[in-house]
RNA sequence: GGUUGCGUAGUUCAAUGGAUAGAAUAGGAGUUUCCUAAACUCUAGAUCUAGGUUCGAUUCCUAGCGCGACCA
C-alpha cells in the first residue's frame, strides 16, 4: 500500500474513534509538506472545522496526538501550523520502503483484470504523418503504457481511413501525371510521393477553378455548371451584393464560392467518378488504389518503426464502412432510431442536450456516424473491453460525444467505457500549420532534424569519442526522439500547444535529455562503485538528509494510478523531472565518493539505483528510452 | 447565431478549493582538483475584467472581454 493510502486510513480510523464520525477517505486531503515546514505530509482540517465544531489547530493536535499512539511504527511526529497537520513518517518505514522496491520493476502495479482498447494515430493514406500525428501517436502510446502499469491488459488499435475522395484525389493526380513514377524508380519514401500528388492535384484543381471563383465573385454564373450548384452559387452571390455585411461573413461567402467552383471543375467531377467506380469494385481503380496504398503502408511503416508506434490490431476504414447499417435497422426496430417520411433515419438526442443527429441518409447511405456505430461493436466482438479509449483531435468532441450517445442507447456493454482523449492542436510560434501554405511540420523531416541536432550537440560537448558508430547512431536517435517526445507530452492533452523548433531541440532546462542525462548519470555512479548492499545500511537515522528524493521515489505509483485516471501523461513528465532534478540538485553538493563512511555510502548507492529503476520505468512509460551513457 | 474549450512571469508550461501561485527558458550574479558542468547555487519577474459562493478561489457560479473549435 501506498504512504498517503495508508495515512488517510489512519486518519480515517482516528475521526472514528474520536468523534465517532467517518468521512469518506477521498474527503480528507493529503499533500506532500512544503519543504520549509517540518513533516512529510500534511492533513489539511479545515473541512471537518464545521461539522465537529472545534477549531482547525484543536482538530489537529487531537488527530496527531492519536496517530502518533496508535500508528508509532509509521508516524512518529506532527506539528500543527495554522490548521494544517504536518505529520512526519518514521525513518525506518523509508529505509524499510527502499530495501523492498530497488528492483527493476519498481512501481509497477499488479494487474487488476480489466481490459482497455487504445485507438490511435489513425492516418489517412493520401498524405505522410505530420507533427499533429506525432502529438497523437505519442499520446496514444504513452496512455497505453500507463494504463499497462496501471494493471490493464492494453490492446493497441489502428484505424486506417484508406478509401474515399482524398486517396482518390491522388489516384487521379498520378495516372494524369505520373508517368509511371514509384518510390523505387524516383527513390521517394512511398507515402511522400502519394502526398506529392495529392498536392498536384489541389495545384491542378486550384488552377482549374481560379477562374470559375473570379467570375463568381464578379457576379457571373457560368453557363457550363451544374444546375444544382448554379442555384446555390446565385443564393450567395446575392447575399455578397449586401454591403452591410461583416469582413468575417463576405469570407465566408467567398469559402462558399470557392467551394462551388471546385466543386464544379471537371477535376472533381472525374474523382467522384472514381470513387463510385471504387465502390461497384471496378478492377482497374482497385488495383491502381491498392498499389498506391501499399506505398503509403511501406512507409508509414517506416515512420512508426522510427518513432516506435505498434498496434495489435488494424482496422481498414474500406472494411468497415460499411458496418453500422445493420445495427440502425436494428435501433430502428427497438425504438431508439425513428425514420423521417423522405426515409432517412435520425436519433433524437435532444434529452441529452444536443439535437437530432443524421444516422443514415434518405438513400440509405451512411454517414461517419453510422461507421463508427458498427466498428465500436466490431471492436468488442474482437476484444471484450470495459475501456475502450479514442485518441482523437478536440474538434472531434461533439461527434464522440454523440457516438457515446448512441453506443448506450443501444445497451451496448462498453459504451459507459469510452473516453474520447482529445488533444488540442499544435501550432507554430508563426500561428497554425496551413497545408494550403505550406507550413505543416513534416514527421520524417522532423524527426531527422532532431536526430542531427543531437548529434551535433553532442559532439560539441566530446564526451562520445570511445562510441562505435552504430552506438553513435544509436544514442542520437535516443536522444533526438527523447527530446521530441518529452516536449509533446509534457503539456497537459487537452490543450492546445505551440511547437517551438528551436526550444524543442534544447536538451536543458525540463526536456527529455536532462532526465536521460540524469539516468546516464547514475548508471555511471553504478559502474564506479556497484550495486549497494542494502544489508550493509542499518542506522536509520543516516537517512533525514535524502528524505525528500526517496519520498518522490514512494510517489511514483501514486503518480501511475493518477495519470491512468486522468489518461493524461503530462504527469508523469513532470514526476520524472522533478525527481531527475531533485537528485542532480542534491549528489551534484553531496558526492558519493566523499560520504562520511560506508554506511551513508551505501545508502547513497541505494537511492541512486532506485532513482535509477524509477526514472527508466517512467521514461518507459512515455515511450522514451534512456542511455546508459552519453 | 447555438454548443463547447482556453485566457497565469517577456516566452513556453504547472498548481485533487488550501500555507508565501510552482518550473523551465530568456535576463543579472556565481560554482569545475571531487561519481558525467547536457550539471549546480543565488537573483528578478505573473493569475483577462467585474460581481458571487467559501474560513480560504488560479480552480466553483454569473456576466463581460479576447482567442480557438464544433454545429447549422
């Protein structure tokens, strides 16, 4: 059990016995003691202050007065400052704590016998990964970690959106202009050269409908458009003739029109053509679509093998687009689906304070919705989760929210288990990535980026000159991929967050490399002197200097449970660098080699080889490898 | 327009309703006979505005301002 579990406890116990009243363990609240007070955690009374109608400072002298005689063994002091009960652990429970934990596993929880099914990355096949995937990738997979040490057994998920106008969008671009053109006979990564024609086409398309806009927006409808988007062109292009209009809304109108005039090239025209021949399975445009598919998937491949990303399973968005029909029909029967008279089908959603919400059009198409209706079910048919967590952008909040909606209308057993993480956008310091600008923050140039930065830094400092090249190479991918990693996750997900280059590629200050240099730090601590021997330590009472980094070390359970709960791994960035910090701090004034004697040696070797555990388990747990030298 | 998220040092990020709002970075001043100076020690600097709830509010509520997202 943990420290602060067992203190509530206690606390818990004393109220009991003293004022025969039981607050519930969560209502007590417990923090670590600020450094220039006296004690190691604190009982914050003013809560009860009301209830039992005694003063914060009698409540708490008479609580320590009881903890100390009833719990001798664990707490052995208080002092009461102001209604905060400062309680001090004895010596011998940390030194006790240490001989148990310095194993490699430190911290790790024991399972707990549920499942969780962790989606993420979930790329779309016409474009590489860019930074904003990176954000997700890291995010899924760290959460999967902590919710494996948590004690989850985790499966790690994949839905790949490889069917539609976007890859048909490329599919077009490269028979137009392709020339035959493969990764293997213009040396391109396959997934870059199926984004290099996704763009010609938008260059094509742009240019095609450029002049369509400007006759719109002159007022003009040219005569070879369609019917339809000729009457929808005429409703904006009056309301453009309002001058009263804000900046704001004459640009939206313009979006509008722009929207027409692609809309209406023969470009677009001939890629709707394709997609519907991709669906009645048209054997050219199957082939020509897998062919450039398996480009994408050599080389998404490679990234996520760089980055380490892996999923146990991979869903197909062209497998299960399809899914979901079935179980509206289904709903449609057990009332929770009603059918409008021009036949499409809606649920009402208007209880839960939203609207009502398109399930299935009137041609009895589907919509994104009714997709991920059918592969929610499909997933628990393959793995029976309680959990089931979708990394996904915050613009996607409302739709998850509804997919929740309508998981548990339809009884489905997991739906009080979906959590959608949503994580905020990353931006640049110039403002937000615009493909259309060309300012999107390629993953694999990224990433190279990172790993030279290291290198050259590292050669700066000269410190690597016994390194073989392959270690060479090892510790700069280490250390590249470490930096980058650590600065995505150490923001809080939900939160939108600025990608500063430069500042990403500093290996000081609260970054990946200052923890992994703190590790590197201690294995060399290690080789000097060995393992400690623990039986050596015996006097308690060599410990009260050190307190504080072995009582980080207590909190790193604490610290898994709560990122677990929070699905959230800024947490245990932030745990990992306060305690990388706190021993740097502390053996950088107080040498090892210079201890009193050998006992106080000995301890110092202990702590340094739990913080060592420790440090690795929680970089673990980010997906960040540690060196063990640099 | 409706719904929703976010406003904290110059900058990037923290703070289950708790003590004097923490870090990092940039700025200023120091520390290399000693296990890794990619380090350490000082120093200066912030809660968008107006109300409310509370013993206590960055946190909760209401309104406003600013930025974003989604929906039509």
């Amino acid at each position: 059990m943990q420290i602060t579990d067992f203190i509530k406890l206690a606390a818990q116990k004393a109220f009991t016995a003293l004022y025969q009243t039981t607050p519930a363990v969560n209502d007590i609240t417990l923090n670590e003691t600020k450094p220039e007070f006296e004690g190691d955690y604190t009982i914050v009374m003013f809560a009860f202050v009301k209830q039992l109608g005694k003063s914060p400072d009698a409540l708490a002298t008479e609580l320590g007065d009881w903890l100390i005689k009833n719990e001798p063994a664990i707490i052995v002091g208080f002092n009461v400052i102001k209604g905060f009960l400062n309680l001090s652990i004895s010596n011998n429970y940390w030194l006790q704590f240490l001989r148990d934990n310095n194993h490699p596993d430190a911290g790790k929880q024991p399972s707990n016998g549920k499942k969780a099914m962790i989606e993420y990355s979930s790329p779309n096949t016409n474009k590489p990964l860019h930074l904003g995937h990176l954000r997700n990738n890291f995010l899924g997979w760290s959460v999967a970690e902590i919710y494996k040490a948590s004690g989850y057994e985790v499966i790690k998920t994949c839905v790949v959106n490889d069917r539609g106008v976007h890859i048909c969008k490329s599919m077009l671009a490269w028979k137009r202009f392709g020339n035959g053109a493969t990764p293997e006979n213009t040396n391109t990564k396959g997934d870059h050269l199926v984004g290099d024609y996704y763009v010609k086409f938008e260059n094509a398309l742009k240019a095609e409908a450029t002049p369509v806009l400007e006759q719109l927006m002159a007022g003009k409808i040219p005569a070879d458009i369609e019917e339809t988007l000729a009457i929808k062109a005429k409703v904006f292009i009056d309301k453009l003739n309002d001058t009263t209009l804000s900046a704001d809304k004459q640009n939206e109108i313009k979006e509008e029109l722009k929207e027409i005039a692609r809309n209406a090239s023969s470009l677009m025209q001939e890629v709707r053509s394709m997609l519907l021949k991709w669906e009645q399975g048209d054997a050219e445009t199957i082939a020509l679509w897998q062919m450039m598919n398996s480009w994408v998937y050599k080389g998404f491949d490679e990234t996520y093998q760089r980055i380490g990303s892996d999923f146990q399973i991979i869903y197909y968005e062209s497998d299960t687009y399809l899914l979901g029909k079935q179980l509206v029909e289904e709903g449609i029967a057990s009332g929770v689906f009603f059918r409008k008279e021009e036949g499409s089908v809606w649920i009402d959603l208007t209880a839960d304070g939203l609207d009502e919400k398109l399930v299935l059009r009137k041609d009895g198409t589907s919509v994104y919705i009714t997709q991920d209706i059918g592969l929610a079910r499909r997933k628990y048919e393959d793995f029976p989760m309680q959990e089931s967590i979708y990394v996904i952008g915050d613009e996607q909040i409302y739709h998850m929210k509804v997919l929740q909606l309508i998981c548990q209308r339809l009884a489905m057993p997991f739906a009080k288990g979906i959590h959608h993480l949503s994580y905020g956008m990353v931006d640049l310091p110039t403002g937000r990535m615009k493909s259309r600008e060309g300012t999107v923050v390629d993953a694999d140039d990224l990433c190279n980026e990172m790993e030279q930065v290291a290198a050259s830094k590292t050669e700066e400092l000269g410190k690597v000159k016994d390194f073989t090249p392959e270690e060479l190479k090892q510790l700069y991918h280490t250390l590249g991929m470490g930096a980058l990693k650590f600065y995505l996750l150490r923001v809080d997900p939900k939160k939108r967050m600025v990608f500063n280059p430069e500042e990403s590629i500093d290996f000081h200050g609260f970054t990946g490399p200052f923890v992994q240099y703190t590790y590197a730090r201690i294995q060399s601590v290690l080789r000097k002197f060995g393992a400690p021997d623990l039986q050596k330590i015996v006097d308690e009472n060599l410990l009260p200097l050190e307190k504080s980094l072995v009582v980080s070390l207590e909190q790193f359970g604490t610290v898994i449970n709560q990122s677990a709960f929070d699905m959230n791994p800024s947490g245990i960035a932030l745990y990992v660098y306060d305690l990388a910090k706190t021993f740097n701090s502390f053996y950088t004034e107080h040498s090892i080699g210079n201890a009193e004697n050998e006992e106080k040696k000995q301890l110092r070797l202990a702590i340094s080889q739990l913080t060592g555990y420790t440090i690795k388990n929680a970089m673990q747990l980010l997906g960040i490898s540690v060196p063990g030298r640099m």
